[in-house]
C-alpha cells in the first residue's frame, strides 16, 4: 500500500495528470497516506514536498526525459550527452563547506542542512543563453534559507558558490580551456530574493546526476549558467569574484546575466527561445518574465552590464 503511493509519484507528469490537476492530487495526497509519506526517509530530498502555487510557469512543463538527457555539465563534457557520463559523479556522503565572511567557518553534511529546511516544489521557466529553455518542476528550499544557515557576517556582499571538481569521475577537467572548479556567484540580495531556489530534486524525484546532485542552485531570472551544480563550497565575502564563463570569455559571459530579449549575445540573438520537447520557438522575455520579482534588485544600477 505504501509502495504504491511512493510509486504513483514517479510517474512522469506528463503521463499522468494536467498540471492544473496536480496541485489538488498532491493536496489530496498530503491529507491521506501524505502523513507517513513526509514522516518517512524517501522524503528527505525530493517526494512529497507540496507545489507552491505562487510560482505558476504559466507554460506547459518539459518532458521529464528532456530535463534529464539535454544538459550542460561541462565537467563531464561539452556536449548535451553527457546524462550516462555524469552517472559516476560521487554524491554520497555530501558535505558543503560554508567559508569567508561567516561567524563560523565550517564543514555541514548535507543531510544535517535538510533536516533543517522545509522542501517545497517549484515549477521555473529556465533560459540557457545559447536560447534554449525548459519549465521543470524542482523540490527544493530558497536559497536564503541556506545563507542564514551559513550565518554571513553583516559585511557580507557576494555569496559565491562552487562545484565539485573530482579529477577521478568528471574527464572534463583534463580540458585545459577551462579553469576549474567551476564557480558562480550573486550578491546578498540576490541570494536572499524570494525566486532564488536551491534544488535537490525535480518532477518529484531526487535530482539526477546530470543535473547537479545532490544539490544546486536555480535562478530563473537569470542566463542558465549562473545555476551551478553540485554545490560542495558556499564563500561570503565583500568582493565581487570573477566567475567560471566571466573568466573564460568575458566579452561574452558578465556578472549579472539577466536575462533580456533586446541584449544579444556576440553569437546568439536573444530574442526568442526554443522550448526543449516541443519543437516551437516563443519570444523571451525580460528577466525571463520573472521582473515583477527582481526587477528592484537592479534599480540605479545605470553602470552595470545587467544582461550579459
Ligand atoms: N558545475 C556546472 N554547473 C552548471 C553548468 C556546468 O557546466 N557545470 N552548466 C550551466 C548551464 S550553461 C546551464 S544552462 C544549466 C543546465 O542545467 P540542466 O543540465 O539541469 O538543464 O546548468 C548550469 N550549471
Ligand atoms: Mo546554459
């Protein structure tokens, strides 16, 4: 009986019931078996966390198979193809360092934040700069909660986070184009906007490999870049680092990468955008649609590259 129900979580939404229905289904199953389903373990990373409404994508979701076999990771290589690759990436035990600007340097297991935080589900339009883009609905907690977790220093400005770099399972890093490990970073406010979401699953499921177990973060207003994988260090400090693309190519890839039709990027318009699973092409939108959110953020900031 209770297998069952755990089962019926892993059938893909799109095989199940439309995305309008399923806010009621997953209500229905909070107030039946939900009680010994969120008290057990296959809770912890993903299943049964309920959908918030707030964040309603306003678009139909990718087919789970998409989310899951199209991906940038370039530590396990350059291509889209990389999902049977990135099987090898180690994600257990998971621990994150908090460092820099924090009342007290430390290293917490993974297991010890999620018990401290309260999972919720999230469906997010996502907008890669090479114009490709994806709804998915992660299981997560936002990602101030993280940086009160870690306990910033009030001179804190830029939370920077980085990804594991595992010479041994990532063949990647023998590419001496780029400098590892791959790192991106936003400032406080950023980090403590309400869209700015730290993922450890997604479609109801603990996140796979290939998209940055065990835990990562998602910035749906901003260029997919800037939502690093495999999150194994989190640093506060009061200046602005330079980040894994800005330092690679930085005519090409800035700080800010918010997401604008109007600014194009030196290869690739950023007008419109192709939507992964569906074959059709739609207009993007400024901050990705997501302005009413965060457009403040950015007020007076005249001298800033925003959108690149
Ligand atoms: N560590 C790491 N994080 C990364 C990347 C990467 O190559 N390595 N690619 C980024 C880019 S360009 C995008 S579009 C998204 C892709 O996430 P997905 O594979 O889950 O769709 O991850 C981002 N985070
Ligand atoms: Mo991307």
């Amino acid at each position: 009986m209770f297998i069952k129900t755990v089962r019926g979580w892993e059938i893909p939404e799109r095989d199940a019931t439309p995305e309008s229905l399923m806010l009621g289904r997953r209500s229905l199953l909070a107030g039946a078996a939900g009680a010994a389903l969120l008290a057990t373990p296959f809770a912890a990373r993903a299943q049964g966390a309920p959908r918030n409404p707030k964040y309603d994508a306003g678009r139909e979701l990718t087919p789970e198979r998409d989310v899951t076999t199209y991906n940038n990771y370039y530590e396990f290589g350059t291509d889209k193809s990389i999902s049977r690759a990135a099987q090898k990436l180690p994600v257990s035990p998971w621990s994150i360092k908090f460092e820099g600007m924090v009342g007290t340097p430390r290293t917490v297991d993974l297991d010890d934040i999620l018990k401290k935080v309260q999972l919720e589900e999230r469906v997010y339009r996502h907008r890669c700069v090479e114009g490709w883009a994806m709804t998915v609905p992660w299981t997560g907690f936002p990602m101030r909660d993280l940086v009160s977790l870690a306990g910033p220093t009030s001179g804190a400005r830029y939370v920077v986070m980085v990804t594991l770099a595992d010479p041994k399972t990532m063949p990647g890093l023998r590419s001496p184009t780029f400098e590892w490990p791959y790192v991106e970073a936003v400032t406080m406010a950023e980090a403590n906007n309400d869209l700015a979401f730290i993922a450890t699953g997604l479609y109801g499921k603990t996140l796979p490999k290939q998209n940055g177990a065990p835990i990562r973060l998602v910035l749906p207003w901003k260029y997919g870049f800037k939502s690093v994988k495999s999150i194994v260090k989190v640093t506060f400090t009061d200046k602005r680092p330079t980040t894994f693309w800005q330092g690679i190519q930085p005519q090409e890839y800035g700080f800010w990468a918010n997401v604008n039709p109007e600014v194009p990027h030196p290869r690739w318009s950023q007008a419109t955008e192709r939507l992964l699973g569906a074959e059709q092409r739609v207009p993007t939108r400024i901050y990705n649609g997501y302005g009413d959110y965060v457009a403040g953020l950015y007020a007076g900031m005249t001298n800033e590259k925003l959108f690149v």
